[in-house]
C-alpha cells in the first residue's frame, strides 16, 4: 500500500487534544480500548465546515488518516514552514544558517521515524500477548481482530522503513517540509533585500 493510500484507511479514529494524540491501545478483553498519548508533534485529524440551514448553524466533522502514530509522521512532512523560514531569513539571512536548519527539521524528522517504529513494535507486543491470551480461552473472534491489527501495525512499520529511505534519497514526497522553509527563508533574504534598496534611494 501506497503511503499516500494511508489517509483512506479508518481502521480507527482519534481525538486531537492540546498537544497530545490518543493512539488507541489494543485490548482483547473488553470492548473498550484504553488510550496512551503520542507527544508532539500533534495532527490535526478533524476539521469542521460550518453550513447555515433554517434552523441555525450546524457543525459537520470531517475525519481523515488512519488514527494510528502514522499520521505523526504524515503531520510532519506536510507541515508549511514558509512563515517560520521567512522570519529566520530576517533575522539572519546567511544561508548557511538556512542549510543548518534543513538539516535539523531533517534530523527531527530521523528521529520522529524511530520513535514511532518503537511505539509499533511496543504495541505489536502488548497485541501478541493478548492474543495468546484470547487463543488459550478459544475466543476465535477476538484472536482474529487482534490478528487483523497486528497485520496494520506491521504493515506500518513497512511504510516507515521505505519512509526513511525516500528520505535518504531525497525524494521530493518527503522534504516537503524544508522546501517550504527554504521558499519561506528565499522570500525573506528577497524582503530584506528590497528593504535596503529602498532605504538606499531616500
């Protein structure tokens, strides 16, 4: 699977809260499913599109991505850095400092793979054991949910990896976040240097 076909998958679905994502626990002996935070960076799952009819406003949510630590990594890549890329600019316009940027969001970017991949693997852990659990009780349906969930969070861990080595090839698809900064830090060192041109000729 494509890791652009992720966001059609609603395995599950998450609450955003503050900087927090509750990534939804497995649990094969209730139907109800604790929740453990991932920490920053947060996603922002829902938006809502507000419509007027005849009897006042009305809010409808719309949720995308797959409700798994995934979406993390996703929230990063596409986050728009132009703002944050334009301000260093003004502050200073060196683009060596640009380059040593790019380097760190790239960096975070390493570090936010591994992270996750740890999260999955702590999870595919607490899934087998209560797995076993479910086969030695015989509960058939349960085993299977947890066997489906199992498959998922492998098959994430699969699209991290490949994840990571587009990003060692600098593949476009995963740098979206530094080309930003880079167009973002490129508009401030072009204001700035409209700023001096200007204070030149008064």
């Amino acid at each position: 699977m494509s890791i652009f076909n992720l966001f059609g998958r609603k395995d599950h679905q998450t609450d955003v809260s503050g900087n927090v994502l509750e990534i939804a626990s497995p649990n094969a002996a209730t139907n109800e499913e604790p929740v453990l935070p991932v920490s920053e960076p947060t996603i922002e799952n829902e938006k809502k599109e507000k419509k007027e009819n005849g009897d006042g406003s009305k809010y409808i949510t719309i949720t995308w991505g797959t409700g798994q630590p995934i979406d993390v990594i996703f929230s990063f890549i596409h986050k728009n850095r132009e703002e944050e890329g334009y301000q260093d600019a003004l502050i200073n316009s060196d683009l060596s400092y640009m380059k040593a940027k790019e380097e760190i969001i790239r960096n975070e970017l390493k570090m936010l793979f591994k992270r996750i991949s740890i999260r999955y693997k702590d999870n595919i852990l607490v899934l087998d054991v209560q797995k076993a659990k479910a086969e030695a009780a015989f509960i058939s349906s349960s085993v299977a949910i947890l066997q489906a969930r199992r498959e998922i969070y492998v098959e994430h861990l699969a699209e991290i990896e490949e994840m990571e080595k587009m990003l060692d090839a600098d593949d476009p698809k995963m740098t979206t976040m530094i080309e930003t900064y880079r167009r973002g830090f490129n508009k401030g060192i072009a204001a700035q240097t409209a700023a001096f041109i200007n204070s030149e000729n008064h």
